[in-house]
C-alpha cells in the first residue's frame, strides 16, 4: 500500500509518521521523488486491515491500495513520471540526457583526453568502468580506486558528472565517494544483494537490462531499490541476447515506450552495447530518441581502435560530437 503525502510534509513529519505506522505493527519506508513529493511504502498490510486507519494520519493526502507487482516502479506508486535530479542534471526532463566516455578507464591521461573532448562534443555525464565485468579472466579488469579517482579528477575538470560501475556489495561505499551516480551493470541486474545495497545509500543508480531480461524483471529489480528506499532509479536498455549474430546484442527500441507505459521512471538507451558495431550507434541511437527516450550511453575514445575493452563499439569524439547534433534535432522534433 502507499501513502501519498501533503506537498508540505517535511522529512521531520514523514519520519514520525513512520514511528507511528510501526507502532501499529506496519514496516514503512519513505521516499523523496524527483519532483519533492513524498510517498510510503507500507508493508504488512492484507484484507482485514481497517483502511480508516490510514486516512486520519496526519499529512497523509491519499491512499492507494496497489494489486500491481510494482508498488513503486509502476505507473500507479506516483502522480507523474519520476524526474532524477543529479547536481541540476535533470534525467527525465526535457533535456536529452548525453553520458559519453571510454567503456574502461586505462589511465589518467586517456581519462583527462576523454573528458576533454566529450565535453566539447555536448555530454553532460563522463562514464568510465573502474572494475570490468569481463567474459575472460585474462582480459582488463580496470584500475580499481585509481581508475575512479582519475575519472572524478577528470569530471571536475571539464564539469562533468560522472557514472561508473559497481559490482560487488563492498565497492559501494568506493564507488559512492567517487561518482554522481552508480550503475548497476547487466551481469548484476538479478544481483538481489547488491540491488538493495544500493537501495540504501542516498545516491542515484543506473540499472542496466540484464541480457535475456524481460521488462517485467527489469521493474522487478528496480523495485528492490525503490523498496530499500532510494528512489533515484534511471532505467538502462543495452540490448538483449537473441537468435541474430551480427550484432552484439538486439536493442530493444520498443522497450523505451513500454517501460514508460508500464512504469515512471526515465530510461536511457546505450546503442554502443546494444550493437556492439560503430557504424549502428548513430541509427539506433537516433531510433532511442525518436521513440522517447530520456538519454543516451555512447562509448567514445580518443584512439578507439586502441581501447583496452569494447574497442569494436566505440567511437571517436569527432563522431560522437556530430551524432549529439543529430540527437538534439530529432529531440526538438518530437517535444
């Protein structure tokens, strides 16, 4: 069940309010939305539950029993669509949403030319893996704390946000102290541990698609997050595996409007896993935004032909600068 608040609620409010609410014998989790909303998540709650209860709480502004399986990710957990605000970014707004950046930090220099020329080229984010998820154990496994060291050092230089990846329950707190936001990866999309770590720390995530996710798994693990408390969720479609071998992956460009259809939270595509192929990044992404979605991930490297992971998929920034045009055309076509 959900507690819709008064505008006017303040956290002091809110937080009495769920002393109360387990004094009756009820879990209750509060959640900011991106819009300054509030609204709690009651659990305990079954069919002899007096629902008169709830509607003489102060603050409370309106009560909705939710069938759904998605309590907050669906379309019925809030008034509007969710709108994550990092540092003035608003991803989910009417700004199209760039984060551009090497798949691996390799050094700092490489790190610094990337920022550099991704900034110029129209990002508003700099992405850069500090621990690699990696098919073979032989291949770059990243640079760990130096890797995300380099890769803040390098967003402030250039005024960029940056995003990188954590994979395990004790990178968190590292990974945290370094970044704007944390992406949850598609290896660790079902990682149930991890999803409600994350879910307890005050900062936004980015979770991935996992590769044979269907969109109902998908808000399924955005739930854990949500429920553990943290309501800065962004949505990542990156392709999904099927029976076509020459590309990566297969982007799922109908995930974009069916995820909003079904949910309310923003949604990013990254057409550079989802083909895998430089030469598809500018089409599918423009197919990304075409069909509403908030943002695009694209891999850009100062030599991509040198790039220690992904090298296939990524890009030179001349390209990418060139793409971001495209994208804010056919963005201000369809707003």
């Amino acid at each position: 069940m959900i507690l819709n608040l008064n505008e006017n609620v303040t956290k002091n409010d809110a937080d009495n309010l769920i002393k109360r609410l387990q004094f009756m014998g009820f879990q209750a989790i509060a959640l900011q939305t991106g819009q300054g909303f509030s609204i709690i998540l009651v659990k305990g709650v079954d069919q002899k539950t007096d629902m008169k209860l709830f509607s003489v709480l102060p603050g409370v502004l309106e009560i909705k029993v939710i069938d759904s399986q998605f309590k907050l990710a669906g379309k019925n957990a809030i008034l509007d669509k969710t709108i994550v605000d990092v540092r003035g970014l608003k991803i989910g707004g009417k700004e199209l949403t760039i984060i551009a950046g090497p798949c691996a930090v390799e050094s700092e220099a490489q790190i610094f030319e990337s920022a550099r020329l991704v900034a110029k080229g129209g990002a508003q984010v700099l992405r850069g893996g500090a621990f690699k998820p990696r098919t073979s154990p032989y291949d770059f496994q990243g640079l760990g704390e130096e890797g995300l060291r380099y890769l803040h050092e390098a967003g402030h230089a250039y005024n960029l946000l940056t995003i990188s990846e954590v994979m395990a329950i004790q990178q968190i707190d590292c990974v945290a102290k370094y970044t704007d936001i944390l992406q949850i990866g598609a290896r660790n999309m079902q990682n149930f541990d991890l999803l409600k770590a994350v879910g307890q720390i005050k900062k936004p995530v980015l979770l991935k698609r996992g590769s044979a996710a269907t969109y109902k798994d998908l808000l399924m693990a955005a739930e854990y997050i949500l429920s553990a408390g943290n309501s800065e969720v962004i949505l990542c479609e990156r392709g999904i595996r099927a029976f076509e071998a020459y590309t990566r992956n297969t982007l799922d460009i109908a995930a974009v409007p069916a995820l909003k259809e079904l949910g309310h939270l923003p949604i990013i595509v990254d057409p550079s896993h989802g083909t895998g192929k430089r030469s598809l990044i500018l089409p599918m992404a423009r197919a990304a935004v075409a069909a509403g979605a908030d943002g695009v991930m694209i891999e850009v490297h100062p030599d991509p032909d040198r790039a220690l992971s992904d090298a296939a998929q990524t890009i030179n920034p001349e390209v990418f600068s060139d793409i971001v045009v495209s994208l804010q055309a056919v963005a201000q076509i369809i707003h």
